[in-house]
C-alpha cells in the first residue's frame, strides 16, 4: 500500500474534541459556593480594593478610579501592572472585567445565583480566558486552579468583611 493509505505508512489519526470542550481553546469556568447573599458576593468581590485580600497574585491595587472602575493591579511579579477595568456591572447578577499588560489581554467575568438550599447563600460562576502570544490559552488552563483558590479565600473573607 502507497504511504499514507493505510497500513504502515499511514499518519496517525489525530482526535479532535468537540468545539468547547478543547480546555487550551475555551474559557476556564469555575463555579464556588459563597455563604453570603448575592448581592454581598457582588459588592465584595466588583471592589477592587478587596482583591488583594483575597487574590493570591495581587499585593495591592493602585490608581483606583471612576468610583472603582478602573484601577491598576500591583501584582507579585515585579514591573507586572496590568491596567483593569470594568466593562459590565449588574448589581447583583454579573460582574465583567478586563485587562491588558504588554501583549496580553485577560477577561473575567462573575454571574451571581441565589443557592436554590440556602437562600443566604449564592453560587458565584467565573469564566475567564487570556490572550497574547499564543500563550493566553496555556495560561488560561494553567491559572485555573489558582483562580478557583482565590474564590474559595474571598468566599470565607466575605464573611469577614465588614465595611
């Protein structure tokens, strides 16, 4: 048989997923129970002031804006300042941000949801995806277990969270 017609010399088959299902190709989608109402959900987690206390990568925000709606994320990593902004605000449903630094563009956002058991409680639902270089999926993937540990820290600090 000629190569690529079978036997031997035939390339391998390569198995494609469904359209969605690809994780380098779609959005991390994360879902974490919050014991608080939406609308605390909401209000903790849209103040860009919070997410230091909460977000492992941050250790502070600067340049606060627009009564909260643009600001600038100090991260850990030095010389790394993403500039952030709110593109969506819902009170209390959704929650959209996004954010570019050098080549690469990152987008977030949070649906709010009574919990259906507790009606003192909410799930919150984050999507979120990174683009630049090619490597925005590989860190989309790679940063979701990190975003998910980050919302189950802001879930018990919310309760804390007096102002």
């Amino acid at each position: 048989m000629p190569p690529g017609r079978g036997g031997r010399g035939r390339a391998p088959r390569r198995r494609r997923l469904p359209p969605g299902r690809d994780p380098l190709r779609s959005p991390a989608r994360i879902v974490v129970a919050f014991p608080v109402p939406a609308d605390r959900a909401f209000d903790y987690l849209a103040d860009p002031r919070n997410r230091p206390d909460w977000q492992s990568t941050l250790r502070a925000v600067a340049d606060v804006r627009d009564d909260g709606a643009a600001w600038t994320d100090v991260t850990v990593v030095p010389g790394v300042r993403p500039r952030m902004r709110t593109t969506v605000s819902e009170r209390p449903r959704r929650w959209v941000e996004q954010g570019h630094c050098g080549p690469f563009r990152a987008r977030l956002e949070l649906t709010f949801e009574p919990d259906a058991a507790d009606p003192a409680a909410c799930r919150v639902r984050a999507e979120f995806t990174v683009r630049g270089l090619g490597l925005g999926p590989a860190i989309t993937a790679g940063s979701r277990a990190t975003v998910a540990a980050d919302l189950r820290r802001a879930a018990a600090d919310v309760v804390r969270d007096r102002r």
